[in-house]
C-alpha cells in the first residue's frame, strides 16, 4: 500500500570562497506511481544534480523531496547524520520526518524504507564490480539492505529479476568482463530492481549504448515498469528517446526548467523556443513532420555568470527588450503545460504529426 508521489522542490548551490554557482535554482515537479518523468537539457544544465540531490548523493542546499508513503509525507531533503549515511550506503531509502524521525523508527519500519529508491549509472563499464558475479551483484541490494535473509529466497529473487531482464542461470556465473554493453546494462537495471523499489533515477542510462540496444533497454524498462508500477526520472539528452520513454518532460536550461508538460504537447506543441531548438535539431523521416529548423547562437552561459531576466536570452532568436530586465514567470500555459517566457502566448512552434511518442 505505497503510494509514489514526490512533490519536489530543490536549490543547489556550489559555493567557492569567491562565487556561487546554481546548479539547481528553484525546480519544482512531481512524479507519481508508474510514471516516467523525462528530464532533458544540454550538457550543464543541472539534470544530473536533480537526479542526485533527490536520492540525496549529494546534498540540496534548499527545498524538499516529499516522498508520500504509508499514508504520511516524508521529507528526504531533512536527512541527517546517521540516518544519512546509511541512507547512502546503499543508495537505498531511509526517512525521517516530524514524529517519525529516525530516532522513533524501529529496525523494521527502516529496512521496509530502505529499499524504495535506485539509481541506475550511465556508464554500465564502470558500474559493475568486476570481482563480483553477476548473481552477486544483482543480490547486493537484496543483502545490504536485510530485505532478505535466507540464500534459498535471494537465489529465486535474483533469477526472477535476471529472467525479466533476459539474463539465464549461465549469466548469473559469469563475471561483467564476459558481456557487451547492453547486456550490461540489462545487469545493472536488474541490480536497480530487485528489490522491487518505488523510484529509479535513470542518469542517462542508454546514451552509450548503440541505437538498437536502446531500444531495447527502453523496452524492458516500459515493461517492468508496467508489471511492477515503479516510477522512473529517465535523465538523457536524446530527444527522441526521451519521448519513447516519457509520460511528462521537463526541459532544463542553466539550472532552471523553462518547459514541462505532458509529452504528446510537449513534443507536438512546444511553447518555448530553447524546447522548439532541441526539437527543430533532431532528424525526423518525414520532412513534413518536422519543425522549421532554428539555430541557437553561442554557447551555453556559464552558471557562475547567469544572465540577467530570462536565462535564454542570449542565444534566443525571438529575445526583445524585456526579455533582458525582466524574468519570465512560471505559468501554466495549457492543461498541465507549463512554460517560462514572455512571448509564449505569440509564438507558435506546433507540427501538424510528429514524433512517436508515450502518451
Ligand atoms: Fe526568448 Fe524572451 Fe522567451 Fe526568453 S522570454 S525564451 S528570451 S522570447
């Protein structure tokens, strides 16, 4: 009887004895159960940093992580000493919250947290323990966590996972060397779920993989995700895999979102011009289908430098004065739509079809 339902509002602030760098300044979502949120922006944008400073691998600097769970709201952002630490030994749930801080919470009620949250790495090379077998590293999370004690019940855990993950008996035996980088990362998502967790960071999990094995990755991630309700914040830079996977997408642009909506009016509709840039750039086999090309000046600002009033006006072809001096407000431009620009009522960016996509 879990219910996953994060409203999320997080700052991250890196501060040098000279500058102050915001990497996250102010999002604000929420995921429920079942539901994929993407979050896409360039290199830079802060998309990583959110994923990270919601299971708490690094620290926010400001807001909440409510993780709404056995009828009560539980806030992540307030973890603390050693309920912090043992939070990330795993990489694995622990909470504390007004009269259910840590100090009131049994051994029990803590290890049925623990195991509620994952993350799945980019890099399926590097995070694999080379030393370990693939049935020990998928039962890793299962025996840190105390979830299962018996070896009888870990064994017939790991091989449910692993035969969902299209991983046989002989797999479990073998060590990560032995494999190619699908396979490897079909490892680390059984790794990610086996212990049947509510919430999974996805950082980029398929960008380096080839294109047919994302499609694959994001096949049985749909799939497990349709047995076993979990909900996934999928973080990638690829539009068009973004869309395959998404219910919602937030569009990040130098630590802030500037777009989030449903991904059929995302992608059909989008109202911002740094959203209609990363669309307008991916190669479409219908060239009636596709956006009018729109080409963004410059580079990136510099988080330490952010421009004044709207973040995007120095690359931005539509910028007028205002657009310097004043911030655009958050607002909800259509049913769950919503967007920060000036001119998002004037401009129009929609395609008559389009991309394939979830919703
Ligand atoms: Fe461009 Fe102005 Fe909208 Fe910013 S507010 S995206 S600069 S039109």
């Amino acid at each position: 009887n879990l219910e996953v339902r994060f409203p999320i509002r997080l700052k991250k602030l890196f501060r040098t004895e000279l500058q102050e760098l915001r990497a996250v300044d102010g999002v604000s979502f929420d995921i429920r159960r079942g539901e994929t949120v993407g979050l896409v922006g360039e290199s830079g944008s802060g998309k990583t940093t959110v994923g990270r400073a919601i299971l708490r691998a690094i620290d926010p600097t400001a807001g909440e992580v409510t993780f709404h769970c056995c009828d009560r709201d539980v806030d992540l952002a307030e973890l603390e000493g050693e309920s912090l630490r043992e939070f990330r030994k795993n990489m694995n749930m622990v909470f504390s919250e007004g009269s259910h801080s840590l100090a009131t919470m049994t051994s029990d009620m803590l290890r049925a947290f623990r195991p509620r949250m994952n993350l799945v790495f980019q890099d399926p090379y590097s995070s694999l323990n080379p030393r370990m077998t693939v049935r020990d590293i998928i039962a890793e999370p299962l025996i840190a966590s105390g979830m299962m004690k018996s070896r009888a019940k870990i064994d017939e855990r790991v091989r449910e996972i692993a035969a969902r993950c299209k991983l046989n008996l002989e797999h479990l035996r073998r060590f990560p060397h032995a494999f190619s980088g699908g396979q490897r990362q079909r490892i680390c998502i059984a790794r990610a779920l086996v212990t049947r967790p509510d919430f999974v960071v996805c950082d980029e999990s398929v960008s380096a993989l080839d294109v047919s094995i994302q499609a694959e990755i994001v096949n049985l991630l749909k799939d497990l995700q349709d047995e076993m309700g979990v909900a996934f914040l999928f973080i990638a830079h690829d539009l068009s895999v973004v869309a395959q996977m998404s219910h919602r997408v937030a569009v990040m642009y130098v630590g802030k979102f500037v777009e989030y909506a449903p991904t059929a009016s995302l992608f059909f509709h989008p109202r911002h011009p740094y959203t209609h840039a990363l669309l307008s750039a991916v190669p479409h086999a219908d060239p009636d289908a596709a956006f009018d090309p729109i080409r963004l000046v410059g580079e990136i600002p510099n988080p330490l430098d952010v421009p004044s009033g709207c973040r995007f006006h120095t690359r931005c072809p539509f910028a007028v004065e205002a657009c310097r001096r004043e911030t655009p407000e958050w607002r909800e431009i259509a049913a769950d739509h919503f967007v920060s620009c000036h001119r998002a009522d004037e401009l129009d960016f929609s395609r008559p079809a389009g991309t394939a996509s979830r919703a």
